[in-house]
C-alpha cells in the first residue's frame, strides 16, 4: 500500500482549493470564537455529531473507530466519536424534496462492483464541515482494498465554499477492538464550563 504525503488527493498538490470571496469572509469572522450562548458553539462542542463523525468522516486524535452494519435496504454507519449513526438508504435512486432537511443529510447508497457509493445532499445546517452550507454535495466510497484494509474515499462539491471540487483518501484498517461508549451528551458539563468561563474572562476584563 502506497503512502500518502496528503489526505487530499484531488488536486495532486494535496491542498485545498482555494475558498471563494464569501468563505474568506465566513472564516475571518470565525477567527474570534462566540461564547454568548449555547447555540453559537459547534456542533462536536454540544455533543450533536462528532467533529471526526462526519459526514465526511475524518481522522482526529481519538475515538476513530467506525462500523458497517449492513441489511437488505439500508447500511448504517456507527462512529465510536459521540455514538453517531448515519443510516444511508438503499432502496431510492432520488434525494428527498430539497425543503425536506437533514442534520448529517439525506444519504443513499449504490453499489459500483464491489465498492459502496454514498451520495449526501439536503443538509439542514451550515458548517458542519469545515465552511460548508447546507448545499454541499458529498460523494463517499467504500472498497476493500485488501482483507484487512477499507479504503474510504470522498469528494467534496461545494461551490459556494471552495473554488473547486476536491477529494480525500483515507485507508481504514480492521481491528478486533470494541467501539466504547463516549459519555458526551448535551447538557454535558464541559459546555456548561466554556460560558462560565467567557463570563469570568469577561469579568476580568481579558
């Protein structure tokens, strides 16, 4: 198996095309952290989707196992980050009316030989993935590229955040360990402790 200098893998330099005018501007506002109420914390922060979960799922320093469980109709894909568990449909060839809007989107799921393909839309938020918005299209793919080795690919089309599509490539080893519990939910205190402390920044006049 070949290494990789990148995860990004399109555009061959291994780098993120570049953001468009808006996104730069979405971005440089982000660049001083909102800590007035609950809402205007991220997501992975009020234990709603895992930052590494997805879609579209990325490494981070821990809590990266994930399962496949497969039935007739559907396939589900359980993270061990904050118990996510995205059930992608395999019985629609078409996406749900646009109105209709999802927190981790509307998947479903083909198969091309032997790999996995899963077409995302419909998301109901903006950001879940980096800058993105709720029109981000997402492509992933699945395929054994030996017996202990799952190669998740994926393609990122978001006009309105990069300049270009581009795509990732991730290799996925097999492992015997258990997914474990992640005791992360919304009321967890940890969130609770990040607006006491702005307020105590506050106070102090930092």
């Amino acid at each position: 198996m070949a290494k990789q200098t990148s995860l990004v893998v399109d555009p061959p330099t291994g780098r993120l095309p570049a953001l468009t005018a808006e996104a730069q501007r979405i971005a440089e506002g982000r660049r001083t952290p909102r800590y007035d109420n609950v809402e205007e914390r991220p997501l992975a922060e009020r234990c709603i989707l895992g930052f590494n979960a997805g879609p579209p799922m990325m490494p981070s320093a821990y809590n990266n196992n994930m399962q496949l469980v497969q039935t007739r109709q559907h396939v589900v894909i359980l993270n061990e980050m904050v118990h996510s568990a995205r059930v992608i449909d395999m019985s629609r060839t078409t996406h749900k009316p646009s109105s209709m809007r999802f927190l981790a989107g509307d998947s479903i799921g083909r198969w091309d030989g032997d790999t996995l393909v899963v077409d995302t839309t419909n998301f109901s938020t903006e950001g879940n993935f980096r800058f993105s918005t709720r029109d981000m299209h997402l492509i992933e793919r699945f395929s054994l590229e030996d017996d202990q080795t799952l190669r998740y690919e994926f393609t990122m089309d978001d006009p309105a955040v990069w300049t270009s599509k581009w795509s990732a490539s991730i290799p996925m080893r097999r492992t015997d360990e258990l997914i474990f519990e992640y005791a992360c939910h919304e009321a967890n205190y940890g969130l609770e402790g990040v607006l006491k402390g702005a307020r105590y920044g506050e106070k102090a006049g930092k």
